[in-house]
C-alpha cells in the first residue's frame, strides 16, 4: 500500500468517525433541555403582567387622544359649513 492511499483510507475513516460522533453529541443534545426555575418564571410572569399593563394604559390614552382629535375635526367641519 503506499503511502497516499494510506492517508486517503485513514482520513476517510476519521471523518466518518466524526461524522458518527457528531450524530450521537447532536442527538444527545436534542435529548437536554433548559428548564427555568419556579422563582425565575414568577418573576418573568410578573414583568410580564406589569408590562401589559403598561401598554394598555398607554393605548387607551392614545386612542383617547385620536378619538378626540376626530370629534374637533368634525365640529370645525361642521361650523365653517
């Protein structure tokens, strides 16, 4: 056997080797998941909800202000008629 097909059979082999090493790790990995603790999901669900409360404060007040925007337009309307 000479020395170059040596070295191609010998890299075939590692890299399939790899290949299959790779696989397996990647199959492991699918297997682990994160589970978040129960102080940590409390404290998300609260920001959460202070937040949400937040933006819909803030979207009643904008809404508030375009409503009454379209009324004085209205009524500017209606006198200069």
């Amino acid at each position: 056997m000479t020395d170059k097909k040596f070295e191609e059979l010998l890299k075939e082999a590692v890299e399939q080797c790899a290949e299959k090493e790779w696989e397996e790790i990647s199959q492991k990995s699918k297997k682990i998941r994160y589970k978040p603790s129960k102080e940590f999901e409390e404290k998300m669900e609260n920001l959460y909800q202070k937040e949400s409360c937040h933006n819909n404060f803030i979207g009643d007040e904008q809404t508030k202000s375009k409503s009454q925007l379209k009324d004085t337009k209205s009524e500017k309307r209606y006198f200069h008629k």
